[in-house]
C-alpha cells in the first residue's frame, strides 16, 4: 500500500492548514496508508477539552482519523516545548494525558522514517 505522510507546523486555530490535513487524509485514507505528524505549535491540536466556540474542533477531527489508522504522532521536542509530557502508553492509545486518544508523542526519528517511507509528502507551513 501507498504511503502519504502530512507535516504540520500552525497551531489548530491559527490557520485552517488542521483542517485541509483532515479532508486530505480522510481522502487518502480510502487508498493510502496515512501518516501525520505534528511540529511546532501543530503540537496543540491535539490537546484534549478544548472547546472552540468558532472554529471546528480540530482534535475531534483528528481522533477520527486515528480511529480509522492513520498514524499521528507529536513532536517530542516542541512538545515538551509547549508542556506536553511523554509519559507510558495508557489504554487510549496515547502516551501524553493531555491527549486526545489514539495520538502519541514521537521523536523527529520516526518523522524521518515516515518520510523515507512515504510515496507523497505534503508540508503545511507558513
């Protein structure tokens, strides 16, 4: 199976690169295997209880992915960076408590394996 990998960079309300990942990966998700992987202040989307009053909730978005196996991982660094800690894997499938399900804290190793296994890469970044 194909490969297509989606960096991003913007934090969830800032720009609507979230929610173009989304409707890209649920897409691609009917043919590919679907990466997605978090840096910078992209580290935010997955935060769990946030409640905009505006915007759609963009880890909502993003647990549904995970459900149907796309791989979403968060930048260690830029993380803890941002006060999310990387702690054991707990039933959720998440291994920071201030995560949503299903999404996990990775170092940039497993972004250059996603990379160099990946057919298609597509960057979302100011």
């Amino acid at each position: 199976m194909k490969t297509l990998t989606i960096v991003l960079t913007d934090g969830p309300y800032i720009s609507e690169y979230a929610e173009i990942a989304c409707k890209l990966a649920d897409e691609a998700l009917k043919r590919y295997q679907v990466n997605i992987f978090l840096y910078l202040d992209a580290v935010h989307i997955p935060k769990k209880g946030q409640n905009p009053s505006f915007f759609i909730n963009a880890g909502e978005l993003f647990t549904a992915l995970a459900e149907r196996g796309a791989v979403i991982r968060a930048c260690a660094r830029c993380a803890a960076a941002r006060g999310y800690i990387a702690e054991e894997e707990t039933a959720s499938r998440s291994n920071c408590r201030d995560y949503i399900p299903g999404i996990k804290i990775s170092s940039l190793y497993e972004l250059s394996e996603m990379l160099s296994k990946s057919d298609r890469v597509i960057s979302l970044s100011r």
